[in-house]
C-alpha cells in the first residue's frame, strides 16, 4: 500500500531522512516511533504529498507521489499531530468541504458523519464554530474528516495526543477495523505501550537513519518495545 | 505583587515598541529607536491636525472671555479620540487576556488583577489623548494668560482627562462582554460598526471648518447651552483657567466616576472573565448536506475566510462598499457633477473626461486587495490544501475567483453610473467597461502574485498579514501608483496621441500583463504554493 524507497530529505546541510525504506502492506497497523527530531514528521510529510524530497520513491497502491500526487492524496488521509483546521468554519462546514473535495455522495457523508460523530460525541458542536473547539474537539473533527471518503492508508502523526480515554479507545478500535476491511495505517507515536499493543509491525528511527524494522516480535524480542527503544537511542 | 503585575502590564502596552509582532522576537535598541522615532512622527503629524484646529479656535474664545469652552471642544475631541482608540481593545484587554487563568490561578485579589488592567486600559487611552492634548496645551500657553494656578491644572488635566477616557471605555468593553457570545453576525455587525465610525468621522472631519465658524459666531448661546451638558468638561475648563476650587470639583467627579466603575467592575469581572471563550453553542441538524464541485468547495472556503474576519472585510474589501456608494452619489449629484464638468475652466480636459472616469473607476475597485494576503491567510491550516487531492492551480484560481467577483459585481453599477453621467460616444461606451474589468483582474493577479512571492505563514494574528504585511501595501499602493503613472504618460503624450487611441493601448497592456501573471500563477505560482 504505502512503499518507501531510499528517502532523503534534507534541509541545508542536515540531513532529516536519510535513506529511509519501508514497506506497508494492505491490512497492516505500522507504528513509526523515534525521539524528537528524529525525522518521523518529515517522513510523513513526504508520504502525504506536502513536503518535497530530495530522492528516493515514495508510492500509495502502486502510484508514485511524485509523479501522480493528486491520485495518491485521493486514496490517503492525513492527521497531522497539531490540527490547524480552519477556524473560520463551523465543523458541519468543515466536514462537508472535505467530502465535496473527495467526491463523497450526499448519502455517503450524512451517514458517515453522523456515524462518526456520535461515536465521537461531539454531533452538538457540529454546529459550533472550530475557533470555539478544544484540542481533543478538533482532533476528533480531523479524524471524522479522515474517515468520510474511507481512504485505503491512513497516516497520522501522534494521533492520540490530546485525545480522552475513551476517544482513544474508539480510535484505535476504528483502526483495527479498517485494517480488517483491507486498509493500511501508518502512525508515529511516542506511547510505546500503545504501539506495541496495537501494531503488527514497527519501525524505529534515529538521526533520519532507520534503526530496525519488522514484525512487533522481530523487533522486540524477548523483552518490551521500551528496552529495545532506549537501548538503540543509547547507540551511538 | 502589585509592583511586579504593574510591570507586566506595562510591558504589555509597550510590546508593540521593542517586540516584532511578526517574530516575537525583542528589537535591538537601533531598532525600537527607529521605531518610536517613526510613532512620533505620526504622532506630531496627527497633532498637527489638532493644533491647526487649537489655533482656529483658542484666540477667538479667549477674546470673548469663554477660554473654557476651547477646554470643553478640544477636551471631548480628545476623548471621542481616547475612547475611539482604547474602546476596542478594552473588550479584549479586560475580559479575554491570555493570562488572565494564570493570574486568576494566583493568590492575587480578583479586584488588583482588575486594577492593573484598567491601568492598561488607561495608558492606551492617555497616549490617543495626549495627540489632542499636547497641542492644545501649547496652544494655550502660547495665547492665554499665565497663571501658576492655572499652568499647574492644565499640566494635570490630561491625567485625569484620561480616567474619565478610561471610565467610557470600560463601561463599553463592559457592555460588549455582555453581549459578546449573543450576537449571531458578529462580523457583520464589527464591519458595519466600524463603516459607520469611518463614515461619521469623514462627515465630522467634512464640516469641522463650518462647524468651528458656526460656534465662534454664536459662541455665547453655544456655551449656555453645553455649560450643562457637559458640567465635567465646563469644570475643566475654568480648572484651567486656573479656578482651583474648579479643578477639586473636576477631580472629584473623575473620581466619584471611576470608583463607581471599578466597584460594579470588580463585582462582575470574574463571572465574565472565566466565562466560556467560544462562541454560543449552535445546535447542529442531521439534515442532508448539499454537495459542491471541488472548485465550487475551494471558492466557499474562500468566501467564508472572507466573511469570517471583520479585518480582512474591513482592510482588503473596502471597496466592495464604497463602489456602488459612489454610484449612488453619482446618481444624487449628478447634476451639481455635470455643472462642474462643463464650467469653461473645465475645458481643457473635456475630450479626455472618459479616460479620467476609468482612472476614476479604477481607484475606487483598487481599494479591494482581497488577493494580496490570500496565501498567507492559509497560515497553519495549509497542510490541509497540500495534503487534499487538489491541484494548486485550482486553489490559486478559488483565490482569484473570490476577488473578482466581490470587485466586478460592485463596480457594474459605477461604471453604469459614469456612463450616465458623461454620456460617451460608443467607442468609448464599449472600452470604458473593458478597461475597468481588464485593471481588476490585473490587480487581482498581481495580488496573488505579490502574495505568492512574499508569504507568511507564521502568524499568531490575522491582523499581521492583512495589515501588516509587504504584499498589501505592495497590491494597494501599486496600484494606485499605476493608474498615475497611465495617466501622467498620457498627460506627456496628449498631444501626439488621441484619448481613444490611448486607452485602447492601456487596453492592450493590461490584457498582456494579465496573460502574462495569470500564467506565472497557474504554472510557477501554482508550484511555490505546493511547496509552501
């Protein structure tokens, strides 16, 4: 689904990502986990369309990003860890403009919305304005609008930061079961208890350089994913 | 305590001079140097508006032994300017203070945290104030006769001038507290509010020279009449003519005033203060939503930043408003304007009055430079654009597209006005609306591609790229720089060149400079906003 082939960014003379490859697979939860600073932003970025890279292939269901961005941004969604969304729309307001830009049909979004937005208890803000909504308020706003055109990767960077406990519990339900019905998720995360509860597979990044790769017990082992994390940041 | 929260609120008011709002960032001394140099001269600039209005009247007053109503007209200037200035950050000073949770957090006395705002408050006031004050002080020095007594109160005057500017304000920031949440338009309302602010100052500023004639004629039935309605000021004015029991009973009015204020303040500050910041909640109704084109989508996006923001309507749409009002006043004064166009002295520009209605048109449709921070306006938000499977060139033309609709609609009924009004030949008939359409689409793409070259993204507050930023100044005073510099050209060449001919060559250049920034946009334009 999501492939990732020898990625470098840089800015000036630092080196963000340096020969990043990876590899998500259609039904896969993949964690992406690393200290600040570590390149995990800029890899996403890149995956999404919105940051330029200096080489390497980055391709969504086959389609290169660089070639055919349009294509790929219409099979993905993105939920960054900060959402700016626009403030001067109400969320109802939001949400439809995110559906008329991925073509979704009047049945699609009503019933998807108002899945959605019970499950997250907030269909009374809908009507509020996003200037008005707390974090976790436009959080939740981000990942309806994520989930209205079913999109086959979702990417998202610390999703559940700012999010209630039962919001959370929601989300990572959501994402088990899309990757159930053949989607792919790839997130960054910093709650490694989380990652190694909820991911088939996980990557670790350090300096722009990918640390290790693969399966939860590959990367792991015998011991916990927190061990293998601080041993391999004490490496110089 | 009350020391250290004064200082904090006194390098609040003076932010503005040693911190760049764009930054954050403190300025080297060089810089807060320059800029106060630049405040002061605004400053004098402004007061010198003031002291040619003192002068007018100060010299007839004292001769007619009524000194204090010149303290009574320039003392209410001063504070319609100190309330007008103070007024609307009052609102936000007081009752929405990002610190505000922190200090409330403090064990501090609700009534000191009130304290030390106010005196935010009144420091903004006092400095709106004091450009009316000063010159009228100098004034009075220069034309009264001394007396210490006197000398003594006027110096204080403007002090205590300002706790009654601060008295108003407050109770209107108090007022909009109250009312703020409820108002269903609250943009609307700000933009309409503020129209009727600008258009009552241009009235006043209109019939300032006859209003002053008119007093100084009737100056004793005038000063009968206001000696009641404003009692404070008529106190104030024999204070400073040195009448010291004058300036006990000017004090204590001030005084009873503002302990009034602060005590029905300080009761209500912390229920409003800590009231919810959102807006009221709108319920929502699971009704079917209407499905929109993506173009269709971006241009109400773009519509709705537009009508969500009271500066931007009031900074970049000012046009919008002003067009078909002077289309209206074309229409009313038609006759008084076709008198002045066919008095003989008019002559020697009659053949070219078609080319000055388009240089006319063109001015007016250039106040609106809704392009010119369009890009910068995305700020945070752009990650949605970039990451949304949409082509920027689309994006950009939604931009476009809001510009020229909320510029061409209203200037249909002006330019029909004009052509009423001067009654062209055909040819002209036909190029007039041409050449108008042909100017807003250049400064629309101009805008954009001014904007596209200097974006800002990293605002905190919309105000810094709607009105502190180099693309509007560029959009907005380029073009009126532009329509000149045609008709300076045409001045030089009126006499090789006929006014039809030249304007069907301004037609020509324009169009050209169209193709050639709508291209830049949609091909190099469209790749630095993907990469933003």
């Amino acid at each position: 689904m999501l492939k990732i082939e020898h990625l470098t960014k840089n800015y000036g003379d630092k080196k963000a990502v340096d020969d990043l490859s990876l590899h998500i697979k259609p039904g896969e939860i993949y964690g992406f986990i690393g200290h600040n600073g570590a390149g995990k932003t800029t890899t996403i970025k890149a995956c999404c369309g919105i940051l330029q890279y200096d080489s390497g292939e980055i391709t969504i269901d086959g389609v290169s990003m660089k070639q055919d961005p349009i294509t790929c941004k219409s099979k993905i969604a993105y939920i960054p860890d900060n959402p700016d969304l626009y403030e001067f729309m109400t969320g109802i307001q939001f949400l439809n403009f995110v559906a008329d830009i991925f073509g979704v049909t009047a049945e699609k979004r009503k019933e998807r919305i108002n899945k959605y937005a019970d499950a997250f208890e907030i269909t009374g803000d809908l009507g509020s304005p996003i200037s008005a909504y707390s974090h976790g308020m436009k959080q939740k706003l981000a990942i309806i609008s994520a989930l209205l055109h079913e999109p086959k990767l979702i990417i998202m960077d610390e999703p559940f930061v700012g999010l209630d406990p039962k919001a959370t519990h929601l989300l990572k339900g959501i994402m088990k079961d899309m990757c159930s019905e053949g989607s792919a998720i790839f997130f960054s995360t910093h709650v490694l208890e989380v990652a190694e509860k909820l991911c088939d597979k996980v990557a670790i990044i350090k300096g722009g350089k990918l640390m290790r790769s693969g399966t939860m017990e590959e990367v792991k082992g015998d011991t916990s994913l927190e061990n293998v994390f601080l041993d391999l940041e004490e490496e110089k | 305590m009350t020391k250290a929260l004064f200082k904090k609120q006194i390098m609040e008011v003076f932010a503005w001079l040693y911190k760049d709002r764009k930054t954050g960032k403190i300025r080297s001394a060089k810089g807060i140097m320059m800029y106060a140099v630049l405040y002061l001269i605004v400053f004098a600039f402004l007061g010198s508006v003031f002291y040619t209005v003192a002068q007018m009247l100060c010299k007839p007053l004292l001769d007619a032994q009524m000194g204090w109503i010149y303290w009574c007209l320039m003392g209410l200037i001063s504070v319609f300017l100190g309330v007008f200035g103070s007024v609307f950050s009052t609102y936000s000073s007081l009752y929405q203070a990002k610190d505000n949770d922190l200090l409330l957090s403090m064990p501090i006395p609700v009534a000191r945290i009130l304290l030390v705002r106010l005196f935010g408050v009144y420091a903004i006031g006092l400095m709106y104030e004091l450009i009316v004050m000063i010159p009228t002080i100098l004034v009075w020095f220069m034309k009264a006769p001394f007396s210490l007594v006197g000398a003594v109160c006027v110096m204080i005057i403007p002090f205590m001038l300002s706790i009654f500017v601060l008295v108003l304000s407050a109770v209107l920031g108090w007022v909009v507290a109250l009312i703020a949440g409820k108002l269903k338009h609250k943009n609307i309302v700000t933009v309409f509010i503020s129209l009727v602010f600008i258009a009552g100052y241009y009235y006043i500023y209109g019939k300032a020279y006859s209003l002053i004639q008119l007093l100084l004629q009737n100056v004793e039935a005038v000063g009968e009449k206001i000696k009641y309605a404003l009692y404070p000021l008529y106190q104030m004015g024999l204070a400073a003519e040195g009448n010291l029991l004058s300036m006990l009973v000017f004090s204590a009015i001030i005084g009873v005033l503002f302990a009034a204020v602060y005590f029905a303040l300080s009761r209500s500050f912390l229920g409003l203060a800590t009231a919810n910041k959102g807006a009221a909640k709108k319920g929502y109704k699971n009704k079917d939503q209407r499905v929109k084109s993506v173009s269709g989508a971006l241009l109400q996006k773009e519509f709705r930043r537009f009508l969500g923001s009271a500066n931007y309507m009031l900074n970049c749409g000012l046009g919008i408003i002003l067009m078909p009002i002077a289309a209206v006043a074309i229409f009313w004064k038609a006759g008084t304007i076709q008198e002045i166009l066919s008095d003989p002295i008019m002559q020697p520009i009659q053949n070219f009055i078609p080319l000055l209605a388009v240089a006319a048109i063109c001015m007016v449709s250039s106040m609106n430079d809704i392009t010119s921070p369009s890009v910068s306006l995305e700020g945070k938000s752009i990650w949605l654009v970039q990451s949304l499977p949409i082509i920027s060139r689309h994006v950009l033309a939604a931009k476009l597209k809001l510009h020229l609709l909320l510029t061409i609609v209203p200037a249909i009924p002006l330019v029909i006005a004009v052509e009423w009004l001067i009654k062209p030949d055909l040819s002209f008939a036909l190029l007039i609306p041409v050449a108008v359409l042909l100017f807003i689409v250049l400064m629309a793409s101009f805008g954009l591609f001014i904007n596209l070259k200097m974006p800002n993204l990293n605002w905190t507050n919309e105000i810094i790229p709607i009105k502190q930023s180099m693309s509007v100044m560029i959009a907005l005073f380029g073009g009126w720089i532009f329509i000149m510099a045609l008709a300076g050209i045409y001045y030089l060449l009126r006499s090789v060149l006929s006014p039809l001919i030249y304007l069907l060559i301004v037609c020509t250049l324009l169009l050209a400079s169209c193709v050639i920034f709508i291209r830049w946009i949609f091909t190099t334009g469209a790749k630095i906003f993907s990469e933003l």
